[in-house]
C-alpha cells in the first residue's frame, strides 16, 4: 500500500512542478485562465510559487513523511482556492473538476502520512 502512496505523491510533485513552472513562464494557457477568472497576472505568478513551494515540501516529503503531510495540506488549500475561484466566476463545473481532483488526492496524501495509514 505504501508504493500506492509513493506513486501518489510522485504524481502531485509532477503536477504541482509543471503547473507552478508554466505559470511562472507565462504559458499562454494560464495567462488566458488568469484572465478569464479575473485575477491580475501578479496573482499567477504567486500561484507558480506556491505550487513550487507544495512540490518542494513533497519532494522533502520522501524522507520526511511530515513534510509530505504538510505539503499535502499546502497544495490541499491552494487548489481549494483554485475550485473556488472558478465558481466565483460561474465556470462550468467541469473546468474546476481537474483542481478539485487534486484537492482529493491532496487530502488523501495528507490523511495517510499525517495519521500513519499506510
């Protein structure tokens, strides 16, 4: 069951890296999003460094499980606020369900590290 969690965190740690490393490039997607949720540029440019800063405490995480725990919670809020962001703006559903999915797997990462299920 450990290697699941591995695998899992191994997951958010690419996602969180790529997701926070093209917001601070400014790939054109995320900067059309930014927009479209109505949030000033500066604000993803934040948001890469946040998502960096989850991916580091994961990265730390594989030696220190409670900073996976930590991480976990990091990015477990950051894409809460992504979900929520979307709905203020009236998105559809479907554009907030790739952040909420992470909110999951976040909390389920946070769940099995912080309380030693695994």
């Amino acid at each position: 069951m450990f290697i699941v969690f591995v695998i899992l965190q191994s997951f958010l740690l690419i996602t969180m890296t790529f997701a926070g490393g093209s917001k601070l490039a400014g790939a054109k997607n995320h900067v059309d999003m930014f927009n479209s949720i109505r949030l000033p540029q500066w604000f993803r440019v934040i948001t890469g460094i946040v998502q960096l800063i989850g991916a580091t405490g994961l990265l730390i995480g594989y030696w220190y499980s409670a900073a996976a725990a930590w991480a976990g919670v990091w990015i477990g809020i950051t894409m809460l606020v992504a979900c929520l962001s979307h709905f203020r703006v009236k998105h559809p559903v479907g554009q907030a369900v790739p952040a909420f999915i992470l909110t999951l797997l976040a909390a389920a990462l946070v769940i099995v590290y912080a309380y030693g299920i695994s």
